[in-house]
C-alpha cells in the first residue's frame, strides 16, 4: 500500500534534532522560531531538478547531500551561521529505499552543521528538491557581494573546475579509477564553505558562492561592486585529479566557466590581506586568483598576457 504524504513525513523525516530556536518543529500548520537578541534572520532557497540540476540516476543519498550543500553554500556566503531547513518533495513514487537513502544523506549534513528540519511537503510530480534554509547572523558582520573596492585582493576557496570535471565523468559514464572518484564527488558532494564564510565575516570585503563558474559569478560580484578584475589564471589552484583526466586547456576551461563548486569567491582588502598569508582559512585552502579593479569588466592574464575569452552561450565561455 503506498505510503500518504503523512506517512512519508512521519517515517523519514519527524522528530530530528532539537534546537533551542526552534519553538515549534514538524507537526502543526507551521513552524515557530526564536529569533535570538542581537541577530538578524537570512534566508535562502533553491530548487535542484532531476535532469536539470543532477543527471538522472543520481543515488538518493548524494541527491539529499548535494540538495542541502547547494543552500548551506549560500548562506556560508552571507557569512552565516546555519540553523534550519523546510523540505519540499516532488517525488515520482514513494520508493521507501530512495526515502531512506535520501534522508540519510540530507540528515548527514544537516546534522553536521546542527540544522534542523522545521517543516516540509511532499508531492506527487517529476523528481523536484526545494529547501529553504535560515540562518543567523550579527547585524554589523555578514558578507554582501557588493564591498569589493579596486585594489582588494581576489580570493577563491578549494579547486574550482573539479565540479564541472566530474559531472562530465559522470556523463560518459567513465571508469571510476582514483581521480575520476575524486571528481565526481566533487560534483555529487559538494562540501559547503559554512566555517570558511564565519572566518571571513571580518576580513572580506565582498563574497559569493560559485555556481555558476568563476568568470561568470566573478562578473556578478563586480557589477555588483561597481568594479571590474584581473585574474592571473597561472594563479588558479592545480587539480592533479582534473589533469590526470584532461588536457590543459580543459582543465582551465572547467576552472574558469565550470559550475557547481559550492567554493567562495572573496574580496579582501590590502590592509586585511596579512591574515590570510597562510593559504589555509577555516581549515580551507584559499589562493590568491587576481585583483580587483577600477576599470568595470573581467579580464584574464597569463603572465603578463591577456588570454582572449569567448563567449559561446548563455553564461559560458570558450577559450579561443
Ligand atoms: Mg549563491
């Protein structure tokens, strides 16, 4: 007998860890929340689509993950502290071994990072994922992509290109040896940058999360800063992963356009830029990628040369 929406809420996702800003969880009409004295609310939500977002086949238990990391991603760039989710669920059928697994790769995240689910709905429909999460913040410390100034420092977190590396190995199904491993999960797992955005809460001038590639989240943070960049693209972080797989210009065309790397993108400005000569913030790696400048626009140099991006569709470029 097939489980009701009830059942299903019940049996995978009732009773989750307690918070003491959660009043009310799971079981009403809605959810109740103390807002903590001293702190502002930020919310964000995104919809990951089977097909879309994530090839079809995807096992349930990285879907969950990968479902929550791509919110937890957000607000690590607002400079967050996470706190809860809501879940809505368009599901196919109720297959109770994808139920299972997918709880267990969304609880396993939430868990680590002390979120709990406060409500949720589930429908019958094309595989569909929607989570809303909250979180908290101090009002005169969080991360906006609007604060980057010419002369600040560029910066990203961990390896981008990897992402987009390994959704294409999972495309063409390629043999799993270490390196394609590695990729693909950097694509199915996604680990969301949440201590790295509070570590920069006071030292960044201006921060987002990339997904939808360097180039093209970098252009967003400058228009919204008023600003353009140079990237020194000898400067991006190797991947011996990505080049036991692919060709160099590969390689640089999945850092500079790949999406799907839940990484931070951050500005800092020269006076803050002592704090970070260690390379490693919050446990995280983080390279120094460019500058920002006056002059709107991105640009990519090599050296001292300028290499000739072209567009080819919407939000990606071609190395020519
Ligand atoms: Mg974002």
């Amino acid at each position: 007998m097939p489980l009701s929406e009830f059942d299903i809420i019940a049996k995978y996702f009732g009773s989750r860890s307690a918070r003491s800003d959660v009043s009310l969880g799971i079981g009403d009409d809605a959810a109740i929340l103390n807002v903590p004295a001293g702190r502002k609310l930020v919310l964000a939500m995104d919809t990951v689509v089977e097909g879309v977002h994530f090839p079809s086949g995807t096992p349930a238990q990285d879907v969950g993950h990968r479902a929550l990391a791509v919110n937890l991603s957000d607000l690590a760039a607002m400079g967050a502290e996470p706190s809860w989710m809501s879940l809505s669920l368009s599901l196919p059928e109720a297959d109770e071994t994808w139920l299972e697994q997918f709880a267990r790769g969304l609880f396993a995240l939430a868990d680590a990072h002390k979120v709990a689910l406060i409500g949720g709905d589930t429908v019958r429909g094309p595989l569909v994922v929607t989570i809303q999460v909250g979180g908290w913040i101090e009002p005169d410390h969080y991360l906006l992509r609007s604060g980057a100034r010419a002369g600040d420092g560029l910066y990203v977190s961990g390896v981008p290109g990897e992402a987009a590396a390994g959704l294409a190995l999972i495309r063409a199904h390629a043999a799993a040896d270490r390196s394609a491993q590695h990729l693909k999960s950097r694509f199915l797992r996604p680990e969301p940058r949440v201590a790295l955005g509070r570590a920069l809460r006071t030292i960044a001038s201006a921060a987002m999360d990339v997904s939808d590639g360097l180039l093209a989240d970098l252009e967003k943070l400058c228009a919204a800063s008023g600003c353009g960049a140079r990237v020194q693209v000898e400067a991006l972080p190797r991947s011996p992963a990505m080049q036991a797989r692919f060709d160099e210009p590969t390689c640089l065309r999945y850092a500079l356009t790949g999406g799907d790397d839940y990484e931070l993108l951050f500005t800092v400005t020269p006076a803050n830029e002592a704090a970070l000569h260690a390379g490693t913030l919050a446990g995280v790696e983080v390279a120094r990628i460019g500058t920002i400048t006056a002059e709107p626009g991105v640009r990519c140099f090599r050296g001292d040369q300028e290499l000739v991006l072209e567009r080819s569709g919407y939000d990606h470029f071609a190395l020519r």
